[in-house]
C-alpha cells in the first residue's frame, strides 16, 4: 500500500507502523535486546512509523527505540512520542497505571509521570525526550491522553505544539487518547495535522463514528489507530481475554466470538480482519501494532498481508456485527 499523507503536512506515513508500549514492559518485562531486535526488524521490513512516549515503561520504550535508530539512517524514518507527562523521580502514585494493584508496566526505572500541559514543561518534556532517544528531532509530537486535563491541553500545551511546528522543529502535531469525545474536542479547538486514537475504531468498537471521524474529515486532520486488537479479544475471543487492558465482559467477548464466526468460513483469521478493518476509513492513514516479539511481529505483517474477500465484510454486515454505513476495504 502507498504511503499516506498526515494532513495537509508534506510528511507521509505508511500504513502501518510499530506502537511501543509493550516494549516498555506493559504487563510484562522483556530485556533491552529483545525490544530493540523488534524494533531492528520493523525498519529492517520497512515498517518506518515509530510511536513511542515517555509513560511507556517510564523511558524504556523511548531509550530502546533510540538504540535500534542509532544503527541506520535516519533518513525515511517517522518517529512520534508524546508530551504532557514529565518523568521525575519524586512523582507520586498515579493510579491510572495500576490494575488490581498491579502496575501495567513492569519492572521499570524509578521514575514516575507527572502531568504538565504548560508551554515549557510541553517543551521541557520534548527535549528530555530527546534526550532519552538520542534524536535530534521527532517527526509528530503528541498530547498524551488529556482526558482531565483539556483546557490546558488545548490552551498551553496546544500553544507550544503549534510554536514548535513553526519552528521547523516538528513536522506534525496532535493527540493521542483512549477516548474519541475529548480528542473530537481537540481537533474542533485546535488547529492539529494528526490524531492517535487507541481503541474506539475496531471490529468491535466504532463509537469514534459519532464524534471524532466527523470531525476530522470537516478538519483534514489524520487519523492513527492504535489498540486494533482492542488489547487481545480481537486476536482469541476466548473468557478472559483481555479488552482495553483488562478482563473482557462477557457481551464482548461474544461479540467478538461472532465476529470471528463469520471470518472462519472464509479462512481468515479474526486478528487479520481486524487490522485491515479500519484503513477503509478515508481519514485513517495508519494502524499500528504492538508486539513484544520478533516473532509476533511477524505474525502481524503476515495478518496484514492476509487476502479478505469483500463478502466477508458484507456477511458482517447482514449478521448486524457492523453498521450499514460504515466504510469497509471492499
């Protein structure tokens, strides 16, 4: 597939790019070696989008990113991270980040985020980014989830996004969030190239269609989808799978064990479906995945590249499991 302009930028991005959260140890600690051989193999296939933050493993996932770059060139690289989440030392518990009193990342250094959406610690969390990858710019930069924090997002935090695309030291600017309103709110306030929304447009969650989409096709602003596999129960429907980080409902699980029904006919895997499913969306220009392995990297190109007939789509369809006026890759 060819790439895809972000915007009305001069930056494009292939269709698919690498997400690193599990590369920060989320849910489970891997050693440096194997995070950056994933990340070597990504660009190794040409994988060329790379979206990384500073929550990710409190650093890890910037650090190991910066390691794998630092052996190629830069040169048709797209790298984005985030801000609004400064790294300190004395940050107290935040307990977004836990689950039953687990933390989602594992065996991290001993740091912890701070939210700060004003214009220098936008700036500051930029720089010590930087600093973290060993880069010398990023390609898009990112508010990072600013559900609670929107007016100074879209205020402060907007404004020194906006200073540095003027600057030429960034070529797009947006937000990344789990939830389409707030990100809809965004887009409409603030004059962004790109969106990363994780989770609200899949097989099995298109709620993004009443507000967000909207309003980023009134807007041109892109559209990155992340959490395409809504964090498992579009790869195995099974009880306990995993949705939106933690244990699956049981009406999602079936839905999503419907879903699966109508591919089985055709021999398509669910996950390959699902990864497929949103580039129909004339604002989508990328999805992403998130492996830990090289191996389920692999996998997951192999899903990419699956042939899906476009009866598949229509049988989803007939059987209620998609809305009539959704876009579909037929």
């Amino acid at each position: 597939m060819t790439d895809v302009r972000v915007g009305r930028t001069d930056l494009f991005v292939p269709r698919i790019g690498l997400g690193t959260a599990a590369l920060g140890n989320f849910q489970q600690a891997i050693s440096d070696a194997d995070a950056v051989a994933v990340v070597d193999r990504a660009i190794a296939r040409a994988v060329r989008y790379l979206d990384t933050a500073p929550l990710y493993g409190h650093g890890l996932a910037e650090s190991r990113v910066g390691q794998a770059v630092a052996k190629v060139s830069r040169d048709g690289l797209i790298i984005s991270t985030k801000v609004g989440r400064l790294l300190r030392e004395d940050a107290p518990r935040d307990e977004t980040q836990y689950y039953d009193g687990v933390p989602f990342y594992r065996d991290v250094p001993a740091v912890g985020p701070v939210w700060d959406f004003s214009y220098d610690g936008i700036r500051r969390s930029v720089e010590e980014s930087l600093k973290r990858t060993g880069l010398d710019r990023f390609d898009v930069l990112l508010l990072h989830d600013p559900d609670q924090h929107l007016e100074a997002a879209a205020s402060t935090g907007y404004a020194a996004l906006r200073d540095l695309r003027a600057e030429g030291l960034v070529q797009a600017i947006g937000a990344g969030m789990n939830n389409s309103a707030p990100l809809a709110e965004l887009v409409r306030s603030c004059d962004l190239d790109v969106v990363l929304l994780a989770g609200r447009y899949t097989l099995l969650d298109q709620s993004s269609l009443s507000d967000l989409l909207p309003a980023c096709e009134r807007r041109g602003v892109s559209v990155v989808i992340g959490g395409v596999f809504n964090s498992g129960v579009l790869v195995d429907p099974a009880p306990g799978a995993s949705f939106d980080y933690i244990p699956a409902g049981d009406a999602v699980v079936a839905k999503a064990a419907a879903i699966r029904d109508v591919c089985r006919p055709y021999d398509v895997p669910l996950a390959a479906a699902a990864l497929r499913f949103p580039l129909a969306h004339p604002r989508v220009c990328t999805v992403l995945v998130g492996p830990r392995t090289v191996d389920e990297f692999e996998m997951d190109l192999a899903l990419f590249d699956a042939d899906i007939p476009a009866e598949l789509w229509a049988d989803l369809r007939r059987a209620g499991l998609l809305d009539p006026d959704v876009p579909t890759p037929e």
